[in-house]
C-alpha cells in the first residue's frame, strides 16, 4: 500500500471519528455492523467497504463527497481500493 492510499484511510478514520462522536459501539449497531469492526475503521486499520461508507452519509448526513475525500487534496490518485 502506497504512503497515499495510507494518508486516505487514515484521514478517513479521523472523519469517521469526528462523526461518530463518543458513542462508536452504538453508532455501529445502528448502521448494522459490529463494533469490534467499526472500530478498525475509525483506527484507520481497515477502510471501510463502501456500503459503510454510504450507511454512515445517510445516517449523519454528511455528504458522501466529502466523507469519502474531506477534500480534493486528501483523495488517493487513481481513487480507492
């Protein structure tokens, strides 16, 4: 994995983490996965697939857009795998 594709995963972590808030174990429940995983996600260990990714816009509101790339600069080249 490129130092890029880390920066991302690590940047979508500290999203996730933003809006999330305290709560991770009831958040994750609530968007229909298990704790222990989301958990991995908000590390920056794993990135999410992108039903969860989707899940978690629709339930903070936050716009996928910016979910997935917080800005232009942030996003890997050649997108995300």
């Amino acid at each position: 994995m490129t130092a890029e594709r880390k920066a991302w995963r690590k940047g979508l972590a500290g999203r996730l983490r933003t809006l999330v808030g305290r709560n991770e174990a009831e958040f994750a429940r609530q968007i229909g996965i298990e704790p222990a995983t989301f958990n991995t996600y908000t590390t920056g260990k794993t990135a999410p697939p992108v039903y969860v990714i989707w899940r978690v816009s629709q339930v903070t509101g936050c716009d996928l857009n910016v979910l997935v790339a917080g800005s232009a600069r942030e996003a890997p080249a050649g997108g995300v795998q």
